[in-house]
C-alpha cells in the first residue's frame, strides 16, 4: 500500500501540467508481473478477504449464478459521494443474462476515452477471429525484394525477452537471406509497400502533442518505429522498417544496394519468406491491458479491411459500426472516429460498453476481451488504481479499462460480488470539477459492486 502510494506521490508531479495543456491521456503503462494466485471458483468474502489479497478473479463466464438484487444494489451504489463529479452515467448488468441491474442515463452519449478500445477490440474478435494472424512478407520482384507490411502492430527488430513474443524482423531477414543465398544472390535492391491500409496516418482532431502517445498509422512499422525506447516515434514508419530490415539482411550476408524505396508488390509476386504476428486474441489483450494506442488503431483499419471498407479511420469506423449493430451494441448516440479513443469526436453510452462487456462473457470467440482487461491494483493501467480505503476492497476483483483524457474519466469491466455474482459495468464521467477526485469515484463505484452484499 505504502508503495503504490508513494509511486502516485511522484507522478502528481508532472501529471497536472499535461492536465493544464490538454495533453494527459492514458496508454503505455507497463503490466507489473501476472504470476499471481488465482482460484477461479472464490468470491470476495470475510474468509477471503480482497482487500490488497493479489488475487485475480477469472472473467466471467455467461452462466447462471447469484443475480444482484437490483434495489440493494441501487441502494450501495447511492453511498458513493459523487459530489463534483459533472456529467456521470453508468450501468451495471448481469453478466450472464444481461440483465440491467442499475443505471444512470445509461443512453447518453459521452466521451469514452480508452474504454473505446473495448468496442475496437471486441469488433475486432467478432470479424478477425481471434486465431488469426497477418503476415510480414518479403517478395521477390524482378532483381530485387519488397518488404511487405500486413498490419502487424507488434512487428519487432529482435526477439522479446518475455512473453508474448511476437514476430521479428530479425527472423524474416535471417529466412530471407537463407532463400536468398540459395538462389546464389548475395545483393539485391529494397522496396516496401505499406499499402495495405490507406487514408491519413494521423486523426486530424488529435493533437500533434500526442506524438507520445500514438505513431504515425502504417501497415508495416517495426517496433511501433521507434528505434529504441528513448526515442520519439518515427513520422515515417514504414521508410524506417525498411532501413531496419536492410541492415538486418546485410548482418545475414545480404547486401542491400541503394536506399530502400517505396514500391507495389505485384500480386502474382513469388514469396521469398514470411512471419506471422501474434493471433488477435493475444493483440487484443496486449492492447488492452497497456491501453496500446498505436495497436488499437491497427486493429480499427484491419476491421476497414477485413469488412471492405478500407484500412483507413473512415473504413475502419464503417465496419465498426456495421458489425456492432449486428451485435445490437450500437446506439443512435454512437460516434466512432478512432479506434484508440484518443479523438474528442467518439461518443459512446455507458449501455453500449456494459453491451458489449457482456457479448464477450456470453461467447467464446469474443472472451480475450474480457482476459485482457488489467487488475485493479495489479496489472497495466490499473496497477496504480484502487488505493483509496473505500476503493481498496475492489483490488484483485475489479478488472476493467480505464479511459483518460482531460476532462474525461470512465472505467468499465467486470467483477465478481460478495454473494457469488457475476457483473459487468460501465461508469462515465465528463467534465468533472474535480479530476483526480474523480477516479476515486470510479475506483469506488467499481469496489461497491463487489463488497455491497446485495
């Protein structure tokens, strides 16, 4: 307790002038170990105690268990101060049936933040499925090679040192130099094509400000373009994949003559060597659980592409919107216009995300989103999260996405109640007063779903 109250101590430091400039938004935050104990079948109870316990309660499965009594739900949600809080909204649902347990304008539409990242992602698994997995090629044309970017958004130079160990260039340019040596070439010419997404690589409502926060879009990036972690991202990601992979490949015996140069693979181009990005389960909950900006806006254009809209802001919200109203989680206030939730323009209702919170408990094919979500108190963004005592009870149980901008502050997920019950939930607030209060709020409006005895 006293170091996580410390470790917050030090970020008031900074933090309110990015609040003063506009700027603050949430994303990045590393996850903290998740070797941790886990018993699937517990509740928060006096034997068990949640408070700081570390434990993580499994995400629900949508079966029949205990039902919250809607009143006395009702009744422990009013305790909560929520004086200066602006506009709130807010639902609660049963996990299993759906079921509305409680709501408070749970049709308005408001600024979502990062908990959009959770209609991307849920959008995502229903039209990807979460198996699949976009390839990095290298093609051959003519005397030279095109490097060719599939979308991958975790495409890395060398090989992680812990898990989820995703594709390298490092790989493909050891394949490639190997095909290459056997056709007895030792140097060739570079071009890449980016092409696979189109439209802007930048929201046009996003400040350039957030440059920290989100790379320039393309379909073949390395490292998210950034040559290391104390750099910026590069603005051109695809130009600077291929010098990365260029001097890969000459470490590989492989010769790169000239500068790489952008270039369109031909379709019927002969495939020299390939690697194969994580499946979207796995990219949905690294998104999720560090609020991975650059990733969600990825998996929005695979979306465009995947539902022939194109891989662009436009196509990518299209496709959303399509799929989501199949799914019967949008709303006449629905606005998508990244897949981050970085842009002002989204609007979405505490209802839609409660809706789709509960999409992913009842299937299968859509559970990662609900797996990826961090701990309160524990994991990702919420690792600094529920630290108050009236929050406190809801560390380990509470799993949700945090959404942060300035004058924003939502959180929604699930937990598991005192009784044995299974909630998913959504709270909203936009221009409170008070924003470091506000959090409060929803750390505690979270933790009474699970301590309210109802």
């Amino acid at each position: 307790m006293l170091t996580a109250l410390l470790a917050i101590a030090g970020a008031v430091c900074w933090r309110p002038a990015l609040y003063a400039t506009g700027l603050w938004v949430d994303g990045g935050q590393p996850t903290v170990s998740q070797t941790l104990f886990e018993d699937p079948s517990a509740s928060p109870s006096a034997s068990q105690p949640a408070r700081g316990s570390g434990v993580i309660a499994s995400a629900p499965v949508a079966t029949p268990t205990h039902t919250p009594d809607p009143k006395a739900l009702a009744a422990a949600l009013a305790k909560v101060p929520a004086k200066d809080m602006g506009t709130t909204s807010g639902v609660v649902l049963d996990a299993a049936s759906g079921e509305l347990l409680w709501s408070s304008r749970p049709d308005a539409g408001q600024i979502p933040a990062s908990t959009l990242k959770l209609l991307t992602c849920l959008t995502a698994l229903d039209v990807l499925g979460p198996d699949k997995t976009f390839s990095t090629r290298v093609v051959q044309q003519g005397k030279g090679i095109v490097l060719v970017g599939g979308g991958d958004p975790y495409l890395a130079s060398k090989p992680a040192k812990e898990y989820p160990f995703p594709a390298t260039s490092a790989d493909l340019a050891k394949k490639t130099a190997a095909a290459l040596k056997k056709q007895g070439m030792s140097s060739v010419t570079l071009g890449y094509d980016e092409s696979l997404f189109s439209g802007p690589n930048w929201h046009p409502s996003w400040p350039q400000g957030y440059h920290d926060q989100v790379t320039n879009l393309s379909a073949l990036w390395i490292d998210k373009g950034k040559p290391d972690e104390k750099s910026a991202p590069s603005q051109t990601p695809a130009p600077t994949a291929a010098t990365v992979f260029a001097a890969q490949l000459k470490a590989n015996g492989i010769t790169v003559s000239g500068k790489p140069t952008a270039a369109a693979a031909g379709a019927d181009a002969a495939e020299v060597a390939s690697v194969q990005s994580l499946p979207v389960s796995s990219l949905v909950q690294e998104t999720l659980v560090h609020s991975d900006n650059a990733a969600a806006e990825v998996l929005l254009r695979q979306v465009g592409v995947a539902t022939g809209n194109g891989g662009s802001f436009t196509g990518g919200a299209k496709g959303m919107q399509q799929r989501l109203t199949t799914l019967k989680a949008w709303d006449a206030s629905t606005r998508i216009a990244d897949g981050s939730g970085l842009s002002r323009n989204n609007r979405v209702s505490a209802r839609v995300l409660g809706r789709a919170l509960h999409l992913a408990a009842a299937s299968p094919k859509l559970r990662p989103l609900l797996e990826g979500l961090p701990s309160a108190g524990v994991t990702g963004t919420l690792h600094l999260r529920f630290y108050t005592p009236a929050s406190e009870p809801g560390r380990g149980w509470v799993n949700a996405k945090t959404g942060t901008l300035s004058k924003v502050s939502t959180l929604a997920g699930y937990t598991r109640t005192r009784q044995g019950g299974e909630v998913v939930f959504a709270f909203m607030s936009n221009n409170p007063k008070q924003e470091w209060n506000v959090r409060s709020w929803l750390d505690q409006m979270a933790s009474t779903l699970v301590t309210c005895g109802c």
